[in-house]
C-alpha cells in the first residue's frame, strides 16, 4: 500500500511492516510529492518531444516513483473481484503474482483511459495536476480504511474498521481534504468539487470490494488509488483542456 519512499522510512510503518497510522495520514502529501515530481518530468518531455510522449513520461514516471505497487493491486483486484468466485479463493488470487484476462484488460482501458486524459491536459498544468489527483486519490482511499473492515481479520470477532479511529489520523486527513479543495482552486474553478466526487468514488468502491471480499486488504487500496487517479484525470482532462 505504502508509495516507494516508504522503503526509504520517510513513511512510517508498524513493527510487522504493514502502514501504520501515521503512514495513512502522510500518504497524500506522499501522493502529492510524487505526482508533483512525475508532472515535472511529463511537462519536461513535452518539451523536447512531442506533447503526446509528455503524457506518456508523466504517466510512466508516476508508476515507477511508486513502484508500480498500486497498479500492482489493481491488477490483482481486476482477477480476484471481478471473477465469479468465492471470497476465500479471491483473496488466494490476489495472492498469486501471476495476472490473468482481467487484470490484462483492466490495464489496456485505465491506462489507456488515464494517457489519453493527460494528453488533453496542456503539459504546463502536469505538475499542479498530477500533484492534485495522486494526493487527493491517496486521502480518499485511505479515508475507508477508518469504516470498512479488513479481510483477514478473525471470523469469530466482530468486524471492526480496518484501522481503529485515532484522531491525530483524522484530522490530518480532514486537513488534507481540506488543502485539496483549496488547492484545487488555481487548476480552475470546478476542481474543487472533485473533491467530495472522489470521496463519494472511493466509499463506493471500497463498499463493493467489500461485498465481494469481505473486507480490504493492501491491494483493494491500490485497486481503488488506481480507479480514483484515472477517474480524476479524466475530470481534470475535461476541465483544463485548451
């Protein structure tokens, strides 16, 4: 679940290596770091080459600063959700590194979705842009793990959130939704309401992994970072256009 600075420690994580608190709350400056330096190199590219490639450099640097772990459960939750399966063998799936038909076309329609998107996105706006959707898809999938269960906890206990509430967690994130909204200002004046939409985004689809699973696990968050960053590049495709 944890972006790739968090090998780095600058993203703390619990003795048994699973992110903490703490590093729930730090993810959307994380995201944003992330997607501000990815949007630096998209906007760089385009530069030099022509501003199709820019997306593609914006893009493929994203994945690589966060080592792929986030699309890594998007393509284990495009096997194990969609398939027609029980719970138990889903979560045996999103065990297995191998990717089947579903993660396959899974990749071909978000990536295809989200380069398309940053291709009608004037290269300038990459860095603003980017920074906006990796934080802000960060905070709202994160948010669910304070009202959803975990999937591998024990059946014979009542279903608990996946992390207990703890309000330094809280509000750090309320304060981070909050600098969003406010940060999303300056890309234009409907930015801000994507806000709310991707929260409402994350809920859902959290909600139906949970209907599928039984709970969350790390990669239905890499699952739902994915589906938000792509939705979001889509909106702000729609709304920064030239």
């Amino acid at each position: 679940m944890l972006d790739a600075l968090g090998a780095f420690s600058i993203v703390p994580v619990s003795r048994r290596g699973a992110p903490g608190p703490a590093a729930l709350a730090v993810l959307p400056a994380v995201g944003a770091l992330l997607g501000a330096t990815a949007g630096a190199v998209g906007w760089g590219a385009s530069r030099v080459l022509p501003e199709p490639l820019g997306a593609v450099a914006a893009f493929g640097a994203l994945t690589l600063l966060t080592g792929a772990i986030h699309l890594d459960g998007f393509l284990d939750g495009c096997d194990a959700f969609v398939a027609s399966v029980s719970p138990q063998r889903r979560l045996e799936i999103l065990k297995d590194p191998r990717h089947g038909t579903f993660a396959v076309a899974g990749m071909f329609l978000a990536g295809s979705a989200s380069l398309a998107a940053l291709a009608a996105i004037p290269p300038a706006r990459y860095p603003a842009a980017l920074a906006f959707t990796a934080a802000l898809a960060r905070a709202a999938a994160v948010a669910g793990a304070f009202v959803f269960p975990g999937a591998r906890g024990r059946p014979e206990k009542p279903r608990r959130p996946h992390y207990r509430a703890d309000a330094g967690v809280a509000i750090v994130l309320g304060g981070s939704l909050a600098v969003l909204v406010l940060g999303g200002r300056p890309l234009g004046r409907n930015v801000p309401a994507l806000v709310p939409s991707a929260l409402l985004g994350a809920f859902a689809c959290e909600a139906w992994i949970v209907s599928r699973l039984g709970g969350l696990t790390g990669d239905a968050y890499g699952f739902t970072i994915v589906v938000l960053e792509t939705k979001l590049f889509v909106a702000l495709a729609a709304l920064l256009r030239e």
